[in-house]
C-alpha cells in the first residue's frame, strides 16, 4: 500500500514538471525502446502506465498504453512503435526521434568513437 502512495506522489509530480513547461527535452525509455523528444509541449500519461525512474530528464516507462504526446499517439509494444500515422519496427541499436517540429526520425547509435574490437587489439 505504501509503495503505490510512493508512485502516485512520483507520476504527479513528473506531470506537474511536463504541465509547468519546465522540460523542453525528454529521453524515454518506453517498453525498452529509447525514444527522444526534443521539444516537449504538451503530453498525456494514461494510469495503467508504470513509471519505473524518472531523473529529471530520463523517464523509464512500461505498459501497453499509449502516450499522447504532442498530439499525437505514441505506443511501442516490443520492436515496434507507433508515433502517428507512423508504423515501423525498430532493433535495439536505433533510437526513434520526435523533432520540434512535429516529424520524426530514426536514428542509429553508434559506439563510442575510436573504438576498436578486442580482436584489433589481439593482431
């Protein structure tokens, strides 16, 4: 009992950060899928959502419901996502990108820069 007063008191105070316009810019992690949003201007958290963490500007979160974000849907259940009218599955190594102005993107990550295998090292 006590744990679900704890989330309720962490879900209201993460939307009254959204609601007051403090945030501009919110990584997600939905379902496992990383997902950026670079100008947050308004958003809707359903209540069957669990909101595992969120640090002020990662937010951690599992369920089947849908975001509304920016007005318009965001779901991902596994590999997929949908933002929209877009419908598309994603591997683990692509991060999806809502941009300021309304669209989206795709984008890869990469490892670290100057990198190399174990097996460069090895020869």
């Amino acid at each position: 009992m006590k744990s679900e007063k704890v989330r309720f008191a962490l879900v209201l105070g993460a939307l009254s950060v959204f609601l007051s316009g403090c945030m501009s810019d919110l990584m997600l992690q939905f379902n496992g899928q990383s997902i950026e949003v670079q100008t947050l201007r308004d958003s809707t958290f359903p209540r069957g959502l669990e909101i595992v963490s969120y640090n002020g500007r990662l937010m951690k979160v599992n369920g089947r419901e849908g975001i509304l974000i920016n007005g318009k849907k965001l779901s991902v259940s596994g590999s997929e996502v949908n933002y929209g009218a877009f419908s598309g599955k994603l591997d683990p190594k692509t991060k999806f990108v809502i941009l300021s102005n309304g669209q989206y993107s795709i984008v890869t990550h990469s490892g670290p820069a100057g990198k190399s295998s174990w097996w460069a090292f090895w020869r």
